[in-house]
C-alpha cells in the first residue's frame, strides 16, 4: 500500500490513516521513520531506505561533476557521522572539512546550516537527503546534490520490510494462554459464602468469559473451582490488552461481578510452555510485582508492565493532552487543523504562554506535531505552527 506524502512531516499522519492492517512500514528515508517513531504511532515493525554507502557515494560522484562542488569540502544532513566517515574511507578521500548533521530539524533549519557554512566559505555546496532542503538551497543559489537511494537499497529495504511483516504474522499466530484466577473463590470452605452462592458465581464467571473469548477467538476451560484457562493466539490477545498494557478480563470481572481477579499471560511454542510461562506471570502477579508484566513472552521474558486499575466505579484516566485536544477540535473551523499559540490561547481561554505549554504537551503525548515555522520579514521569534492530529479523538 502506497502512502505519498508532500512533506516528511506527514508520515505520521499517514501511518495512522493506515492503521493495524498493515503487517510493516517502510519509510522512504531515516526522516519520516523518525518522525513517525517519535509520534507513538508505530504499532508495527517498521524499517526505511538506507541512504548511507553507496547513496552516499553515488551523491558524491554526482557532486564531483558539479564545478562548483569539492567533495572534500560539503556538508551532510540526516546521515550519521559514521556513515559519512565509513564512505569516504571507501573512496580514499579526507574527511576533516566535511561538515554533517544528523539531528532531525525544520526544513528551514536544515537549510541554513548548509547556507551558513557556504556563506562562510568552510564548504563549497551540500549533500542533503531532503527534498525540500534541496530546493530551498538552490533558490537560494547554493549548490546542492540530492542523496537518493539506490535502486540495490530500494530492493533490499523491500526486502526487509517483507521479512519483518512476515515475522510479525508469524509472532501475532503465537499460541497464547491466559490463566484467570478468582481469590475469592480461593478462600477456604470454613471463611465462604454458601455453596450456592459460589455456585451461582462460578457460572456467571464462566458465561462472561466465554462471553469474552469469542469476541478474540478463544476458548474457555474451567482448570477448577476457582480458575480458568484461555486459549488463544498472540494477536487476538494483544488486541484484548492494548499491547499488553491492561489486564484481560479484569474490568468487566469487576464492573459486572464485583470479582478481583488475578490474570497471567503466558507464549510459547507449544500449549505447555505457554501454561507455564502464564503461571509464572500469575505467580509474579500474586506476589505484588506487576511492574515486571504480567505477561510473558515465549522465552520467559516479562513484556510490558501492565498499569494500574483503576478504583472500583471510575473510568480510565484519559491523558490531559485529549481533553485539551478535544477542546481545541470542538472551535476549529472544519477541514482546519492547525494552529500557533495565539489562535490556541484565545480558544481555550488562556495566554500565549500557557497555550504553547499545552500544545508542546499535545506533542508529547503524539496528538499533535510541530510544523515548520513560518519565514517572516517581521523582527522576532517566527510563528510555531502545530498540526493537531484530530483523528486521534476517534479511536480513544
């Protein structure tokens, strides 16, 4: 599936228009893929087009037939120090007058780091593998060379991205069990309630979660009187639990039944080593150590921790970034999803000041992202303009 995009900004946005039906992400350059990693929007393997090595040289060849440009005196964005260093030893050439830059940055930033050390006479052009920055550069008189990947890395990064698309369809398949254990039905006959009662609750618990493993493909199996086992794949319970960041059951169990419940998740290759990995998880539960996971994977190790539960009768905590975002989406105008800290602050009621606190919130926590600032004549700081990323209010 194709995603094109004007800006490199856009990838995030693109990755969430997307969504869970895509088995890997392959970005088109380290650019996007960093901006969508730093949004919290990859929930998949994802990978990117090398332009390091032979990009990087065949950049420079090109470089070498620009009169203007000595190889030996450039400056280079994006690419790390050592890919720069790691070609230039290829070709035999110095590298002490290169000038690189690896921080990810605005168009407008990136460009002026190449145009001050033109101007400055340190460099005689720039290696850039922005698009935009190129043009920007030549606008401005400054030779430039384009660093485009090469055919050779166009099919290995395909390749890549196949076998880890691949390998996360094989991981999602995972046999996964879930132990549920109910204390109150644990405690020994002389402090129960009557017989009847547990007998009652024993089959309403049992009708919720057959209830519940139908919803993911599951299946039930009563262990005894106070346990159960849930038999399922990888994928089916990661969708159950966030990523694993809830425990399965758990609320309904509470919200329905009034039950607190003990939960283990357990993978493995076969349905043994996934039961025992599940009551190695339910033990570390049982033991008040949550903050290892309460799921491990098929290797043994812990995977996310899973948060706290909220007190009985109240919601999830919702993050303060969406209630500030579901503000700000209720007065835009339609279609319009920008913002700077003025327009914000006289939506929400507040200061400049306190509105560009929140919006860098909003940035924090992947609802918004800050877009590159506006060029003006005017003296001072440039307007920061923020794209909100009102999608998010749906899925929460």
């Amino acid at each position: 599936m194709a995603a094109a995009y004007r800006d490199e900004q856009e990838a995030a946005d693109k990755v969430t228009r997307l969504g869970a039906g895509v088995d890997a992400c392959l970005f088109a350059s380290p650019v996007p893929y960093d901006l969508a990693r730093r949004s919290g929007v990859l929930t998949m393997p994802a990978t990117y087009v090398q332009l390091g090595g032979a990009a990087l040289i065949a950049a420079l060849a090109k470089a070498v037939m620009d009169e203007r440009i000595d190889p030996r005196r450039v400056s280079v964005d994006v690419l790390s120090r050592a890919d720069v260093e790691e070609a230039y030893a290829d070709l035999g050439l110095p590298v002490e007058n290169v000038h690189s830059r690896d921080e990810p940055g605005a168009t407008g930033t990136i460009a002026a780091f190449h145009e001050r050390l033109v101007r400055q006479g340190s460099t005689t052009g720039a290696l850039t593998c922005l698009p935009a920055v190129a043009d920007r550069l030549r606008a401005a008189d400054i030779p430039a060379v384009r660093i485009r990947p090469t055919s050779a890395a166009v099919r290995t990064a395909l390749h890549t991205a196949a076998l880890l698309g691949a390998h996360h369809r094989l991981e999602e398949s995972q046999l996964t069990v879930v132990l549920v254990e109910v204390p109150t039905l644990r405690e020994p006959v002389r402090r129960a309630a009557p017989r009847h009662w547990r007998d009652e609750l024993r089959l309403s618990l049992h009708r919720l979660l057959v209830q519940e493993a139908n919803r993911i493909n599951a299946t039930v199996t009563a262990i005894d009187d106070h346990s159960y086992m849930v038999t399922a794949t990888r994928g089916s319970v990661a969708s159950a639990t966030e990523g694993f960041r809830v425990l399965p059951f758990a609320a309904r169990v509470r919200d329905e039944l009034g039950l607190a419940v003990e939960v283990g998740v357990g993978m493995g290759r076969t349905t043994h080593d996934a039961e025992a990995h599940a009551r190695a998880a339910l033990a570390r539960t049982q033991a008040g150590k949550q903050a290892q996971g309460f799921a491990v994977d098929r290797e043994g190790r812990a995977l996310i921790p899973a948060p706290r539960m909220p007190p009985h009768g109240t919601g999830a905590i919702k993050p303060k970034g969406v209630e500030v975002l579901a503000r700000l989406a209720a007065k835009l105008e339609s279609g319009d999803t920008v913002v700077d800290a003025e327009s914000a602050g006289k939506m929400l009621g507040v200061t400049s000041r306190t509105a560009r606190r929140l919006l860098r919130t909003l940035v924090d926590e992947g609802l918004a992202w800050p877009l590159p600032p506006n060029r003006t004549p005017q003296p001072g700081r440039p307007r920061q303009l923020y794209r909100l990323i009102v999608e998010k209010l749906g899925s929460r």
